[in-house]
C-alpha cells in the first residue's frame, strides 16, 4: 500500500493524490506539514518538502521521481503513452509546467499568498521570466482537449493544479493574470478538467484543508 505524505494545500501533494486516484491505486494518507525536524520525515524526504511516498520498498521524495515510479510500478490505467517519444512528449509538458511556469511562479507566493514580501526588482525579474515562458509554453500545448492534445495525461495532472497557481500569483502581484493576458485561455480546459472524479476529490480535500483550524 502507498502511504501519501503531506498535505492537501500543496500542489504538488495534490498532483501526487490525482494520478494516484487516476491510477485507481489503493492509498492511505499521511499529514505532514513542510520544514519538519522529525527524523521520520526527514529520512523520508531529506529536505522536509512535501510530497513524499512510503512505499513497501522504502520512501521516495520528488513528485517527477514519485510519478514516474507510480507509473512503472502501477501500469493499469496508464497516464503515459507506451510510446517512447509520445511519452516524452508528456513528461517534456510535466517538467515544462513545474520547472518554467510553477516555479518562477513561486517566488511571488511568499507575497501574495503567505502575507509576506518580494521586493520591486525581484518582482519585475518575475514577470519578465514568466511572460517570456508563457510565450514558449505556448509552443508547447495543445488544449486539444487536453494539454498534450486527445488524451488525458500525466501532464494534465500537473496542469490542473499548477496553471491557476501561475494565473493567481500573476493577477495578484501585476493586475493581471499573466497567462490570460498572453491568450492562454486555461479557464474552459480547468472546467473540463474540474468534472473529472479525482478533481473534484483533489478540490473538496484541499478546501476541507483550507478551512481546518490551525494545529
Ligand atoms: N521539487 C519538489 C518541490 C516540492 C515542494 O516545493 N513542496 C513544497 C510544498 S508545495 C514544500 O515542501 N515547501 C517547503 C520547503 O521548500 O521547504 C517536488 O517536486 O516534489
């Protein structure tokens, strides 16, 4: 059985729990809050991030790493085409969306989430990146339905939880949601997405997190 650690306020927590409710894999959850000292957790994911995986093998940090081993390890209702390059193709839109997208993203959270700071320069650093990254992502994605094109994939869970991330961040910190502003009309492809089961599970169980009381 796969134990799911983290906490459902996490993106990347989330992109975990929808492939593995895609997958149909039996899974039980763990909550664990990020930055803990806990040996356990610490042992399991060195840096005290979340998400991380118990497995019966042993843990595993990193969601890329996490999923792909979910894919390998599970391969009944595939979310990654057999072929080699097609595969590619989604894990390219998977590393695309965390690694230029989301996480040039991130360094506006601190501000517009969290109450806290970024100064002026490093915000204009941001936006540069990302309109610069939108405009290439677009090359890229396809929302045909789906963002790699027919097929509901492995880089749609990403982009279920990651695209509002960006859109949120953008509008709170520059007025405007900087993927719209660039024509990526994400908002119907969230609402197709969003009638999926395991979307509405990832949505419900973030919002039940969002409104628990703080421990
Ligand atoms: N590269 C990691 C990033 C995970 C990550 O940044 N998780 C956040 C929560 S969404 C976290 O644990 N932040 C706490 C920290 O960075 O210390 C992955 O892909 O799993």
């Amino acid at each position: 059985m796969i134990t799911l650690c983290g906490f459902a306020v996490s993106n990347y927590f989330n992109i975990v729990k929808q492939v593995l409710l895609e997958k149909q894999i039996p899974y039980t959850e763990e909550r664990v809050m990020t930055r803990s000292q806990d040996e356990a957790v610490l042992a399991a994911s060195p840096l005290g991030k979340i998400p991380f995986i118990r497995t019966p093998q042993g843990p595993l940090c990193e969601t890329a790493v996490i999923l792909d081993y979910l894919e390998a390890q599970f391969p009944a209702h595939p979310l990654v085409p057999a072929d080699a390059f097609a595969a590619a193709k989604v894990r390219e839109l998977c590393t695309f969306i965390n690694l230029h997208l989301e996480l040039v993203a991130r360094d506006l959270y601190p501000a517009v989430f969290f109450g806290g700071s970024v100064s002026d320069e490093q915000k204009e650093k941001t936006r540069k990146q990302l309109v610069r990254n939108i405009e290439a992502f677009k090359r890229l994605v396809k929302f045909a339905p789906y963002v790699g094109g027919h097929s509901f994939t492995l880089a749609d869970c990403v982009a279920f939880s990651n695209l509002p991330l960006v859109g949120m961040a953008s509008k709170a910190a520059y007025g405007e949601d900087l993927l719209l502003a660039a024509g990526v009309d994400y908002k119907p492809y969230m609402k197709l997405v969003g009638e999926r089961a395991s979307s509405q599970q990832v949505v419900a169980e973030r919002k039940a997190e969002m409104m628990r009381p703080k421990d």
